[in-house]
C-alpha cells in the first residue's frame, strides 16, 4: 500500500496510490498521517476500502511529508562502510545514533531551508524506516514487527559545521 500527504504545506490530506497509479483521497477515513492515528489496526482498516469510489487527486498537486508531526527523527551515522570511507572517517564499531529537528522534515519537492552561511552543504539519499509501535527493549529478532512502512529520506547536512567545527553552527 503505497500512502502520501498531498496539498499545500500544513494543510495535507492523506491519500493512497490505487493499482491504476491513480492518488486517492481517503482523509474520510483516517484525518491525517500522525503518531496518534497512524499504526497497524488503521492500516489494515484502509486495505478494505474500495479506492474506486473515492475522489481523484490530480497528479500536479505537492507531495507532502509522509507523516505529520512525528514525534522523533532517529538517524544512524556513517552506517555504510563506502560513505564512511568516502568522507575519510574510519567505519565506527557501534553505531553512530543521531537525532534530528523534525522541524527539518518536509515534502519531496520541496525547497530547503540553506543557512546564509553554509560552505559544504550535502546530501545522501537515505532509507527511512516507519516504526508503527512501541519499541522498547526488543530483541532484533523482534524489530520486523515494529516497522509499519518505508520512505526515502534526502538528507541533507552542512559538512563544514559537522565535521571541520564538531557540530557548531557559523
């Protein structure tokens, strides 16, 4: 099932792309993408409906972020052997767990926000991960069962500040 947000920038509707690739409106089933409304009961509500007779989004409308106000935006550094080499930094033992502003979330499309003083902006192209339950003490074994769905995630860092300044902004 694939789920998107579609309008203008805070006033999204949930939507679904049907078997045709056609975006459906289905905010008259669920009122938004969010931490309190998004888990794994509504989702299997939502593969019951018959997309045919909702109404049409066009496909020239904005993308939104995928969820809405979520409550964290966990990120794991250098968690490729070929970035950490391609930056120069050896490939870490444990991982490298970050948080970042969820603030900073936005649509696909959508411009960023680049500090007036930003020399080394880049970006990766990352995997996200979706948790749709508490995950608290699980075993690895038992994280499969806690993913609700995927997206892609661009993420984008000031290399200067990060590496050359330890994380301090200009």
């Amino acid at each position: 099932m694939k789920l998107l947000r579609i309008g203008s920038q805070g006033k999204e509707k949930p939507a679904v792309i049907d078997k045709e690739g056609k975006i459906r409106d289905i905010s008259s089933y669920i009122k938004d993408f969010e931490p309190e409304t998004l888990n794994f009961e509504q989702i299997n509500k939502l593969k019951e409906i018959n997309l045919d007779t909702l109404p049409e989004f066009s496909n020239s409308e904005r993308v939104g972020s995928c969820i809405s106000n979520p409550r964290k935006f966990i990120a794991i550094g250098l968690n490729y052997i070929d970035h950490a080499k391609e930056t120069g930094a050896k490939p870490p033992s444990e991982p490298i767990v970050f948080m970042k502003a969820t603030s900073s979330i936005s649509g696909p499309f959508d411009n960023i926000e680049i500090h007036k003083d930003s020399k080394k902006l880049d970006w990766e192209v990352e995997l996200g991960i979706i948790i749709g339950k508490e995950a608290k003490y699980i075993s690895e074994n038992q994280s499969q069962d806690h993913i609700l769905g995927y997206c892609l995630v661009n993420d984008v860092s000031e290399r200067e500040w990060q590496i050359e300044k330890n994380g301090a902004m200009g």
